[in-house]
C-alpha cells in the first residue's frame, strides 16, 4: 500500500474546510465523512489530520 502525499497547502485548506464546515453538520465526524470525498482522502485520514490540524 502506497502512502499518499499531500502538500502542505492543501492539508491546511482540507482542515481549514473543515473547521468551517463543522457548524453545518451535527458531528465533528458527520462533517470529516461529508468533506473527505470531495477532497480526495479517507474520512480517517481527514480525521486523524483535523487532530493534529494537519494530514
């Protein structure tokens, strides 16, 4: 299994999108699971790198 590798800019505007989409879903996690698929990632991986505010 291949490690995907994002630049920095688009791992900060993944979790920038996420902090500002969190108002319109229920959950932290209704809105990691709506968002990754548009950007191209696992909801994991948007998960374990909202944590760190990178992935």
């Amino acid at each position: 299994m291949t490690k995907l590798k994002y630049t920095p800019e688009i791992r900060e505007r993944a979790v920038q999108l996420l902090i500002e989409s969190e108002k319109d879903y229920p959950s932290t996690w209704a809105a990691i699971t709506a968002i990754a698929p548009k950007i191209g990632c696992t909801p994991e991986t948007l998960m374990c790198g909202s944590k760190n505010r990178r992935f």
